[in-house]
C-alpha cells in the first residue's frame, strides 16, 4: 500500500503558532519533533521512501525536504494553488493512476494525534487487505465524546467483520460537519462516528468516484492526467483551477452509494489536533495537579485548568486565571477563554483585513 502525507493546510485555528509560512505540520506541537515526523513514524514499518508520498505546495514541500530528506524529490505531489480536499486529493488519485492505478493508497493527515501505534499499524494492515479483497472504499471514523461542530459524522450499522481486532460496519451515511443541536442529535443516536479523514482506496477507483459524484471535479480529471503525463506545469495549474474548490467530504462522501464503503471504527486512541481546545483535550493527561497544561517557561499562582504554550524560553507568569489559553511566540501573543478556540481564526480573518500580513 502506498501512504500519501496530506501537508497542504495551513491551520488557522493554531494560530500564532501556525502561519501561512510554518504551519502548524511542521510545528513541535506535542512531542520533540514536528507533527508531520510524528505521522511518518506512526506508520512505522509500513511506510519507507519507496512508498511514501507528500501532498504539499511549492512553499512547504522546501520546508519538508529539509526535515525529511530521505523522501525521494519524485515522491512530492505540489500543489498548484489552495483550493480545498477536494481538488486536492483528486489531483493526487490521478497523479498516482499513472503507475499504481490500482494498488490501494491511504491518505494520511499530518496534524492528527494518535496514542497506540501498534493498533494504527494493524489497522492499516487489515484495511489494505480488505481494500484487495471487496475493492471498496475503507474510510476510518471514532468514537465521539462530544458534540462537535468542526467533524463530519459517520452513520454506522451492523458489525460486517472483526480482523484481529480491527472492526469493519456498514456504512450508512455521512453528515458533514453539522451545527450544534444537530451534533447533539447525532451524538445521542448512538449510530454515529466521528470521520477521521483517512481515505483508503485504489487511484483509478478514487478518479471514477469524483466523475460519478462531483462533475466540477472529475469533468476534468483526463485534462489533468494529460497535463501531467506531458509535464507541462501552465495547463496543470489552468486545469486545477478551473475545479470546484469544495472538501472530499461534500464533493464526494456525501453522495457516495453506502454500499461501495465500509468504515473501520478507529480503536487507536485519535484525535485531532485542530484548534487550541483539542490540544487541551488530548493531551489532559499530562496536565500538572491543578489541571494546567504547560509547554513554556511558566510560573503561576492561583492557575487553573489553562494551556499555556511557548515557543521561545521567555517567562510567563500568571496569577488568578482558569480555563485560559496564552499562547506565545516571538511576534505575537494570543489570550482566549478555552473553549473559543473555533475563534481564533476569526483574528487570522481580521488580520488579513487589516493588512496585519505579517503575522499570517
């Protein structure tokens, strides 16, 4: 199986630590290498330069190379602007059909965070060879603790089959990222996952599903493979941008015939690393007694149940707080409540309108 690195966003709800310049992929967020380092290695021995891609832009594909130089020049899928998963994980399917069409591929998020690797392992394992046996579509969704509006959902039926531990249900249905009651709703169902976002097909079955689901993207696929096939970098990227910019989720998973799919129930101990609150959340298990969560240079009195995050060894002190996120860098400062972490790229909005580029 080959594994393709999704390293393309830029995470705005990370800011000040993830910039259009630096995202937050490439950021030591919660270990002492970067998140994008820390998705390689959850792959472990499955993963090797010969089977491992990149999925990036020009800008940060320089930045990769030098944190892991071992991924051949070849294996780095740019790009040719933003405009979403959708366009984005197609152009990959296709730039992949050229000479492993039907070899079963996973796109793998470089900003989750994932506590038992064996499990994850096993779990990739027995999707390839589910993916070679039925040829449908393996999608990985979790168990959700609470109703969150930034996730899609995954309606789940009957248990299909149990490999070593790996739980393979029926498909349902995809809710994508709905508003609060409606997550409420579907959290006490009881029939609904969280989608994780790890996609596991072969190329040619991936470009057949965007042209059967999502014209304003596979109408154009062809013209694509035929810009990349002749190398020519100008058509690619009038070709790509003529593609509806929209995610996979709506393009795509939506629309799809439940029977084409089945859904591994993700037992690996997930989570995503989206917004300050969720950093709080995964890693709580490594708060101090007074429930802090602290990745700086801090003393504080009277503190409780706040991340405090540094990248620099500059003090930071605190007195008399709880449920607060400080976040500091050597440009900029950011203080919220916990629990506004969805707003934070409010600020990276109201910077852009107020040409405060910089700190982008």
């Amino acid at each position: 199986m080959n594994f393709v690195i999704l390293a393309g966003g830029s995470g705005t709800r990370l800011w000040p630590l993830s910039r259009d310049h630096q995202p937050k992929q490439l950021a030591k967020l919660v270990s002492e290498v970067t998140m994008l380092e820390d998705a390689i290695a959850n792959l472990g021995a499955l993963a090797s330069p010969q089977n491992l891609y990149i999925s990036t832009n020009s800008t940060f594909a320089k930045l990769i190379r030098e944190i892991v130089p071992s991924i051949p020049a070849n294996h780095y899928i740019i790009e040719p602007e933003k405009r979403d998963t959708g366009p984005a994980m197609a152009y990959v399917a296709t730039w992949m059909s050229q000479s492993a069409p039907d070899e079963p591929m996973a796109f793998i998020p470089s900003d989750h965070f994932i506590r038992d690797r064996d499990m994850y392992q096993t779990t990739l394992r027995a999707a390839e060879t589910m993916i070679r046996e039925t040829g449908k579509l393996l999608d990985i969704s979790v168990q959700p603790t609470f109703p969150s509006t930034t996730l899609g959902y995954t309606k789940v039926g009957k248990l299909i089959e149990d490999r070593h531990g790996v739980h393979f249900l029926q498909f349902l249905g995809h809710r994508e990222k709905p508003d609060y009651p409606t997550a409420k709703q579907l959290l006490d169902d009881g029939h609904y996952l969280w989608h994780a976002s790890y996609y596991m097909w072969t190329p040619q079955k991936f470009v057949e599903a965007y042209q059967q689901y999502a014209p304003g993207i596979g109408n154009y696929l062809n013209d694509l493979l035929n810009a990349i096939e002749a190398g020519d970098s100008q058509q690619l990227a009038a070709v790509y941008s003529q593609m509806e910019k929209i995610s996979i989720d709506y393009a795509v998973t939506e629309k799809m015939n439940p029977e084409d799919v089945l859904i591994i129930r993700g037992d690996f101990g997930w989570g995503d690393l989206g917004s300050w609150d969720t950093v709080y959340d995964e890693l709580s298990h490594t708060t101090d007694s007074n429930r802090n969560l602290i990745k700086a240079n801090w003393h504080g009195v009277d503190t409780h149940d706040s991340l405090v995050f540094s990248t620099s060894q500059r003090l930071v002190a605190t007195i008399g707080l709880s449920n607060i996120v400080i976040v500091d860098t050597p440009d900029a400062l950011l203080v919220t409540q916990r629990g506004r972490g969805q707003d934070v790229k409010k600020i990276v909005t109201l910077l852009k309108e107020r040409g405060a580029d910089t700190y982008l």
